[in-house]
C-alpha cells in the first residue's frame, strides 16, 4: 500500500472536500513564497546596512588618518622651523594667487633661492625649513609647502623670445 499524504487520507475519509484541499494547498504554497520574499527583503536589507557601515567606517578611518597627517605636518613645521627674525630684506611669493612676504636675512634669502630652504604654511603662518624637512612635508601634505625651488628642474623653453635674457638672482620686486 502506498502511502498517502495526509490531504488524500483525509479527502478519502470524507472529512474536506476537493474544493477546500485545493484551497488549502494554495495558501500553503502562498505562505512559503511570502517567508521566501520576506527572507530575501531581509537579507538585502542586512547587506545594505553592512555596506553602509563599512563605508562610514572607511569614511571615520580616513579621518581620523588625515587628522593623524595635519598633526604631524603641524609639528614637522612647528619643530624645524629656522628663527627668521631680525631679517632685513623683503621676500616676496606667491600662495594662493596672493603676492606674500616675509623678511629675511640674505644669507636665508639665498637659500631659498638656491633651494636650500623652504616656505611652509600652518595655520595661516609661513615658516622657514630645511629642505630635507620641507620634502618629509611634501610626502605627507603637498599643500603645505609654498615655496621649495628645484634649480635642476629649471628648463628654458626653446620657444621662449626672453630665454637669452636672464633674470638676476639679486632682482627685488
């Protein structure tokens, strides 16, 4: 004897009609589709939280290192920082499209010039470094420095009509 679900047992001792086991069936198949929606919502929602955690936490990682970065930029500067005062000769660059300055000896003048020393900024202040220092800054945060000459890196332009003309080191402008 074969065995029979209990649907066709109870259909075969007259106790649910045809009509109410097909009845049945179906919303016992609706129920196992919903659980299935249900679970798959549930575990698309697990994801997109996890994702979303993730990239905070990634977010709170990179701020907290670009803090850890500006810290020690700050104290690079702040601790290398060769005393200018007593400069007598007016220094003129360039930061942000702004003609500055700063009042140096010639000796440390020249040194920028020559890209021996460096103008750095922290906290709207420029400071004086060695160049050494200036380029463990640069590594870390390039916007730092304001001032950090290359003599090698100084190419004239074939084009250039001024290119026999050049400019003195002692020019003040």
């Amino acid at each position: 004897m074969a065995k029979l679900s209990l649907q066709e047992q109870m259909m075969k001792a007259g106790l649910v009609s045809q009509k109410k086991a097909q009845k049945a069936k179906k919303q016992a198949k609706k129920g196992r589709t919903m659980r299935r929606e249900v679970q798959a919502a549930t575990q698309a929602q697990r994801e997109e939280q996890l994702q979303r955690d993730q990239a905070l936490n990634q977010q709170r990682n990179q701020e907290a290192q670009d803090k850890a970065i500006a810290a020690q930029v700050k104290q690079l500067i702040t601790s290398n920082a060769i005393d200018i005062s007593g400069g007598d000769i007016t220094y003129n660059f360039t930061h942000d499209s702004v003609v500055k300055n700063l009042d140096l000896n010639a000796k440390h003048r020249q040194d920028v010039i020559d890209g021996r020393l460096a103008i750095a900024v922290s906290e709207g202040k420029y400071f004086v470094l060695a160049k050494v220092v200036a380029e463990k800054i640069a590594q870390r945060a390039p916007e730092a420095i304001v001032v950090l000459y290359d003599p090698a890196s100084e190419q004239v332009d074939e084009d250039d009509p001024y290119a026999d003309y050049q400019i003195p080191d002692d020019l003040m402008w």
